[in-house]
C-alpha cells in the first residue's frame, strides 16, 4: 500500500522545529519565512496540527515559559520526527529531481 | 475597555467553541499566539480568524483520536466502514428485490388474503428496510467512537452482532431463503463482515489488555 503523503503544512512546521524549539508564534512566522509567505498559518490550524502531531509522537513539549501572563508552550522534534522528515525530505526531493531533469531546458528558462 | 481588552473577549469567546479538555490544555497558549498575530489597532477578531477557530474546534470535537501508528485501531475503523457499505449495499437489494419477494410469496401463497398481504408487508419487508437504514448509522457511530479511542463500542457490537445472527437464523427458520434468496445471500454477507470486525475488535482489545499488563509485570520483577 502507498504511504500517505504528509500535508504541506505538516511538512512546514515540522521544517520549522528542525531548527530547535518554538512556540506557537514562532512557528507561525517561520512557516510564512519558509514559504516566503505563501503559507499563513492561523492559530486554530496550527494547534489542530500540534495536536496530531503529538498525538503520532512526532513533535514533543520541550519547555513552558510564562511571558506577560500568558503561557508560552515551546514545542519540539522527536527522533521519530526527525526520521519521518527526513524521509518526506527526501521524497520530494527525488521528485522534484525528476521534475526538473525531464523539464530540462523549460525548466532552467533558455527554453 | 480597551481595543486590547476588547480584542481578547472577542478571542475567549471564539475559544469556547472548543471542548473543555483542549481548552485546559491549550486555551491561555493560542490566546496569547492569537494576540501576538493581531494587527496594530485590531479590536475584534477577523472572520477568517473565526471560521478557522471554528473549523478547530470542530476538529477537535468530531476528529479522530487515534495515533497514526495504531494500525490495528484503524484497521477496525475500516472494517466498520466497510460494514456501513455492506448495510448500504444490504438496504438497496431488500428495496429493489422487494417486488420479486412479493411475487414469490404470493405463487407459494395463491390464497392470502389483504391481511394477510398487510402482515407481510409490515412484519417482513418494511421493517427489514427501517433496520437496514438504521444499522448504516449505527456501523458509522461506532466508526466514529472507535476512531476518537472509545473502548466501549465493542460490548454494544456485541450486543449487535448477537441480535443481527437471531434475526439471521430466525429468518432461515421461517423459510426466508426459499422466497428471498438474493436478501438472505447479502444478510450472509453482512453477518460474515460483522463477525471479522468482531474477531478483530476483539484480538485489538486482548492485545491492548497485555500491553497495559506489560509495564507493571516488568516493573514488578525489577
């Protein structure tokens, strides 16, 4: 059976946390950074996501902080997705190898 | 008030919207990430901000639980939707081979009379089509609850698997497969597709039941 593909957002703010621990914010600005602001991530998709990925065990808790009032949940890669990353990685980028190999000339511009 | 206040009364009540466990857990994080994202003068929040919070809170409350890695979870939850299908498919042959049964019953009833005609019709086919349409809900709610990690739903299947074999062989009993031949065939059908959700709901349940078991053995004999 065919692995299901991740979801772009997933694959973005899994992207996000492969640079170390953020809080929910701080995903949302690196994911819009990333996409070079194609993808504006908004709070109720954000934690939807959050809350699947911890649920996989693919992002964990890292630290609580408390910051004017409000708390401030750091969230971060597990080992496990790290490897699911890494693997989705690689997957788009072998297609996209392809992509551009055949597009050939149209793909660089001359054509 | 000010905007800010006005602002975060706006966010809260959007917020309510979710299930009260979330929001324990999540409520004051995604208040203060929604406050953070809000533009220089906002003093309510946007209706896209609403439609999304509203689209998370629905997640929340109606979608599945289950960790992607518990296959044989998911694997009960396909069968039970293969169940509904089954019924589905069940409820179109007992409408469409309703006439046929009809016609039959009357060559090996040439003498029935209009009451007799009225029972059949309403001790036999209708209320077969009311069960079959009923049962299709009653395949997705399981679905559903097993799908947010329920435990409960297999003593209810149970109960109906138990049900849906006396309603099987007592419609053997009364000669069903000699004038509604193609219905008994897909109730065979179904029941066969409800005994192996059963077998696996089952084996998922035992398998769980060990795991639970393993951590307090193993911690016991260290």
């Amino acid at each position: 059976m065919t692995k299901r593909t991740m979801q772009e957002a997933t694959f973005l703010i899994l992207t996000a946390l492969a640079a170390g621990s953020r809080h929910g914010y701080g995903i949302i600005r690196d994911v819009a950074a990333i996409s070079a602001g194609r993808v504006q991530l908004r709070a109720g998709t954000l934690y939807t996501a959050l809350d699947r990925l911890r649920l996989d065990a693919l992002v964990t808790v890292d630290r609580e902080e408390i910051v004017g009032g409000r708390l401030r949940r750091y969230y971060r890669l597990t080992p496990k997705g790290a490897a699911e990353l890494a693997a989705e990685a690689a997957r788009f980028h072998a297609n996209a190898a392809t992509a551009l190999a055949r597009l050939g000339p149209v793909a660089s511009g001359s054509g | 008030m000010s905007d800010t206040a006005r602002l975060e009364r706006g966010y809260r009540r959007c917020l309510r919207w979710y299930p009260a466990d979330f929001r324990r857990d999540h409520d004051t994080e995604i208040l203060g990430v929604l406050m953070d994202g809000a533009r220089d003068g906002q003093t309510r929040p946007a209706l896209t901000e609403c439609i999304d919070l509203a689209a998370g809170a629905l997640h929340a409350r109606l979608g599945p639980t289950l960790p992607r890695s518990d296959r044989a979870g998911w694997a009960v939850v396909r069968l039970l939707c293969a169940g509904a299908v089954a019924e589905l498919a069940a409820l179109v042959v007992v409408l469409a081979t309703a006439g046929g049964v009809r016609s039959t019953v009357a060559a090996l009833n040439p003498g029935f009379t209009a009451a007799q005609w009225h029972a059949v019709l309403t001790g036999e086919i209708d209320p077969t089509a009311v069960a079959a349409a009923v049962a299709i809900g009653f395949w997705l709610w399981m679905a559903w609850l097993t799908s947010r990690g329920h435990g409960w739903p297999r003593p209810v299947f149970v109960l109906f698997f138990l049900l849906t074999t006396y309603s099987l062989l007592s419609g053997l009993s009364a000669g069903s497969a000699l004038y509604a031949r193609l219905d008994v065939a897909v109730a065979t059908i179904l029941w066969i597709v409800e005994a192996a959700t059963l077998a696996v709901m089952t084996r998922v349940e035992i398998s769980r039941h060990f795991r639970r078991q393993v951590p307090v053995s193993s911690a016991s004999a260290g």
